[in-house]
C-alpha cells in the first residue's frame, strides 16, 4: 500500500468518525431534553475515576470509552474487565497509536496502581487527551461486582448442574423458601 493511499484511508476514517460523532451529539442532546433527570457525564473529568463511575458508564451503555488492561497477556487472560482490551505497558503507546482516537476517553488500569498510572503517562505523553486511571483497578472491580472475563472466572458448576431433577428439586425449595416469607 503507499503511503498516498494510507493516508486517504486515515482521512476517510477521520472523517467518517467526525460525523459520527456529530450525529451521536444531536440523538444525545435531543433525548436528554425528553428525560426527567439527567444521565451520567460522558467524558473524563480528572485523571483517575472510582469503578463506580465506569460502571454507571458502562450500565448506561455509554459509547465512545476504552477500557485498557496494561498487565502481562497471562495476567489478563486469566481474569479481566469484560471488554478490555490487553495492551502491556511495555509497548505502549504503539501498539494503540493507530488504533485508538486521540480524543477518545480511555480508562486504565494494570496489577497495581502506580503500572496503572504509568501507563496512563505514556498515553498522554502519546498525545492521548481523556486518559484516567481506574482506581484499585481489577481488585475494586470485583469488589462491586463488576463483569468480568477470563479462563480463572470459569467455575465448575458443581455435580448436579446439568441434573434436572435436582435442579426442580433446588428450585421448589427456593419457593418454598418465599412463600414462607411472605
């Protein structure tokens, strides 16, 4: 591919990107004005945010945000953020260069606070503007129960999972369980 084409591609996608977003700040605007509270703010404000407020991003169904797990492929592969996407920190800012809007709201977080931090420099030393760290990363995810992926979340299901009968028999004491409550 030359370098011409390359650059037509970059500028087709800009562009389609630009009015992308155009036309999402109309719908959001003309569908805010009919709610009767207000939704949750769509932009990173500081440079670290609670998993509270990536969560209620996340439930609203925010678009537009990344969410970047700069651990090692192995500690991600085992259990992640569901959607994150494994960039270790050392080869950041590259390998997201190309990948990612500048403008584009990016939450980071790593195996401890301060690789979450440094990663979170390197991106905004790349030029990358809406850049916060995810504070007590993976561990404060799981402790609001967040969503979560990966070969070390799978759990054994236990002998009478696949058990119909036991499973009418678990499901009739429930209810009976409630009925009493009641």
């Amino acid at each position: 591919m030359t370098e011409d084409a390359g650059n037509n591609i970059q500028e087709t996608f800009q562009a389609a990107h630009e009015r992308e977003e155009s036309t999402l700040g109309k719908v959001k605007e003309a569908f805010n004005e009919k709610l009767p509270f207000s939704t949750p703010t769509a932009s990173i404000s500081g440079n670290t945010v609670s998993v509270h407020e990536l969560k209620s991003r996340l439930n609203w169904g925010e678009p537009g945000l990344t969410i970047l797990d700069v651990r090692d492929r192995d500690a991600f592969d085992d259990c992640r953020i569901l959607g994150a996407m494994n960039t270790p920190l050392s080869i950041l800012p590259g390998a997201v260069q190309n990948t990612l809007q500048q403008k584009r709201d990016i939450y980071v977080y790593g195996s401890s606070d301060e690789e979450s931090t440094a990663g979170a420099s390197v991106l905004r030393e790349a030029g990358f503007h809406q850049v916060a760290v995810l504070k007590g990363g993976l561990e404060a995810w799981l402790k609001i129960d967040g969503s979560i992926d990966g070969v070390a979340t799978n759990s054994d299901p236990g002998p009478d999972a696949y058990n119909v009968f036991a499973r009418l028999k678990e499901f009739a004491h429930e209810r009976a369980q409630e009925k009493s409550v009641k």
